[in-house]
C-alpha cells in the first residue's frame, strides 16, 4: 500500500490549489472574530451559517499583511462608517494559500465596502420600519419646541472634544444669554453606547422628578458626539435607544459629528444637526430671537399701555371741561321741569277748582228748587200731625188735630 508523509500531503493540496484554483476569489462571509497583531497585520476568522442563522458551516482563517492592512481600514471606514468588528458582513477578495505546516487561510487582498455599506443600510431600514410599525418614530420630532432654553441636559463623553466646544459656544455667546448645563456622561462608541445613553436617558427623568412640580427640570437634551472616526456612527443604530429617544417627553437634539451620515438616532430625534457647535449655535439663536420676541411685545405693551394712558388723560380733561357746562345744562333743563310742573299743577288747580264750584253751584240750585217755602208760594201746603209731616190719608184717624202751612201762615182743624 502506497502511502504519504503529512509533509507531501498537505504539499499536494497546496499544489493542487494553485493549480486548479483561480490566483483571487471574491468571497462572502461574516467576521466571527479579528483583531489588529503585532507588526500591523490582522488576523481573523471568517464563517458562514446555516439559513436559520444558526449553526456555523463553514469557516476560513483570514489575514490581511501589514502592507495592505491600514489603506483596507482607513477605505472601508470612510466608506461604511463602521470598523472591521465581529459581526459584520464583508465581501472579500482573496487568495486561497495551503501552507504545509499551518493550513488553509485566505490571504485578503481587497474589500468591497458597498456589500457591507448594504448591509448596514439594510439593517438601519429595518430598525426604522419598526419603528414606523409600532407608531413612534415621529412622537420626539413632532414635540413642540420650548420657548425658553435655558436648562439643557447633555449626553456625551465628559472628556470629548465635542462637549467642551459645545459648553464654550453657549458660555461665551454674543448676547450674554446664561445657560444652566449638565452632563450626564455616557459612552460614544463602542458596544456600550447603547447601554449607557439608555442610563443616562434615565437619569435625567429621574432628576426631572422634583416633588410638587410637574415641570421637567430640562427644556432640551442635548446628545452630542464630535470628531471620532466615522465607523462609530454604527453604534447609534440601535432599535432600543432609538425607541427610548422618539418616546421620549423632552425634545431631544443630536448633534454626532459628521455631515454626510445620518443615524437611526438622528431620524428619531426631534432635531438633527452635524455638529456640537451646530447644535449650540441653533439654541443661542432661538434664545436670542425669543428676547428680541419678548423685548417687542414689551415694546408694544409699553406702547399700548402709555396710549391707554393717554386716552384716560384726554378723557379726563374733557370730563374736567365739560362738567360745569354740563350741570349748568342739567340745572337749566331740570329748572324748566319745575317750571312747567308747577304751570301744570296751577292749570289742573284751577280746573279742579271750577268744576267744584259749577258741581256747587248745581246742587245750590236743586236744593233751592227742593226749597218748602219756594213750593208753599206755589200754591202748595204742608200738612202736620204731631210735628210730622202726613204724606198718607191712611196716617190720620177721625179726631187728630192737624196743622195746615201755608205760604202766608197756617191753620189748626179736627179730622172728622
């Protein structure tokens, strides 16, 4: 039985390889791990899964030399904004070597950052169609802005070069404006931006929570990054604190640092903009435009109260003016009601008066019509028992002496 040494063996894999495989293949894979080495080289390993995403099918060790390392980095950096980390997907060029004495590898020639950009993009859509789907990706941009911002919460390093320039922009402004700042520091880059940003978020409701008063104690927050290198904007595409950020009651701003790139947290934040400074710039300016507001409604308080006040004056004069015409007119006209009154009451005197004295003079005439001795002239008498005047037979009975008056005297007789 023919046989081989390990040597010839792994001698003729390697010769069959470059035989019968091209000199570069361009292969996809995800990075399972990788890291920077001594010397400037990167060694790393590259792996495939099964569709379920679960098991590991196949992996490859890879390298990238020294000479090629850093213009690889510094194009796939600029190009996908994020760093060769575990976990990304990346499309390489390589070339396929056996050594006899460490194996298979794949030596790394190229990379081709839009199949990663791809990925990256696809993944930031995913987390905003969420986002969109549970109905909260507008809540923070749509917040109103608060008139006043004085009070601003920042979220950033504590030594970050961004945190200081925006702290110098507001304190040194051209209008003398006072801003009450504080940090509430978290990490921007790496793996725990997302857990420390979600901390801080915390941190500053919490330090809102002031007894008997429903007022936060922030009108802004301010998240703020600056500088750093491009592939660090990867760690802001986060579902959970993009989530935290657009359900959040305070308006928040970003200003992370780059003009071109535009993270899921700048998508959700109720302002975006570039840079710190940027950020600071636009508050001092609604700051200065809400005093120059203040100060024309000032203006025009001042204005319409001294006209009120000069109106009241004018008003006042003409009263002081007019008063003496206007009693003297008041005495005149309430004189003249006296006067026609008491003419009123004199006519309806004298009219009471003589109907008076013709109702007298009337009933004068009937008692003088109704006078005895008038009718006794006439031809008329009386006739008297006892006293009484008799106006029926029926009142004498045979012996009753009578009396008969007559105009001239009377006469005395017996009823027989």
């Amino acid at each position: 039985m023919q046989s081989l040494s390990l040597y010839q063996l792994n001698n003729l894999i390697s010769q069959t390889i470059e035989q019968q495989l091209p000199d570069e293949v361009w292969v996809k894979g995800e990075l399972a791990e990788g890291r920077p080495a001594s010397g400037g080289h990167f060694y790393g390993e590259l792996i495939e899964r099964s569709e379920d995403k679960g098991a590991i099918r196949a992996r490859a060790r890879i390298t990238i030399w020294a000479r090629s390392y850093n213009l690889i980095r510094y194009r796939f950096e600029r190009e996908t904004g994020q760093r060769l980390l575990p976990g990304i997907n990346l499309l390489l060029c390589v070339r396929i070597t056996f050594h006899e004495a460490y194996g298979y590898s794949l030596n790394v020639v190229d990379i081709d950052p839009s199949f990663t950009l791809g990925k990256t993009e696809q993944r930031r859509r995913q987390i905003i169609a969420q986002l969109e789907e549970d109905g909260i990706i507008d809540d923070n941009r749509t917040l109103p802005l608060p008139l006043l911002m004085s009070r601003i919460a920042v979220i950033s390093s504590e030594h970050a070069a961004g945190y200081g320039d925006f702290c110098k922009q507001l304190v040194f402004n051209d209008y003398h404006l006072h801003f009450d700042i504080k940090l509430f520091p978290a990490l921007m880059q790496g793996e725990r931006v997302e857990q420390t940003v979600l901390s801080a978020l915390e941190n500053i409701l919490h330090d809102n929570e002031t007894p008997f008063c429903d007022k936060p104690s922030f009108d802004v927050v301010v998240i703020i990054r600056g500088g750093g290198a491009v592939s660090d904007l990867s760690d802001f595409d986060s579902y959970p604190l993009a989530a935290a950020i657009a359900q959040y009651p305070i308006p928040v701003f970003t200003g992370i640092g780059h003009d071109r790139d535009e993270t899921v947290l700048d998508r959700v934040a109720c302002l975006s903009l570039k840079t710190p400074t940027a950020v600071a710039s636009f508050i001092i300016d609604h700051q200065a435009e809400q005093l120059a507001r203040l100060e024309r409604l000032q203006q025009r308080l001042t204005h319409t109260a001294q006209r009120t006040l000069d109106r009241a004056h004018q008003h006042l004069e003409h009263l002081a003016s007019t008063l003496p015409l206007l009693f003297a007119h008041v005495r005149q006209r309430e004189d003249a009601k006296l006067l026609a009154m008491q003419d009123r009451l004199a006519h309806a005197a004298r009219l009471h008066l003589e109907r008076e004295k013709h109702r007298l003079s009337l009933l004068e005439q009937r008692a003088t019509a109704l006078d005895p001795k008038l009718l006794l002239r006439r031809g008329y008498s009386m006739t008297m028992l006892n006293g009484k005047i008799i106006t029926s037979a029926q009142q004498l009975q045979k012996g009753d002496r009578i009396q008969t008056i007559l105009a001239d005297g009377s006469r005395s007789s017996v009823i027989e």
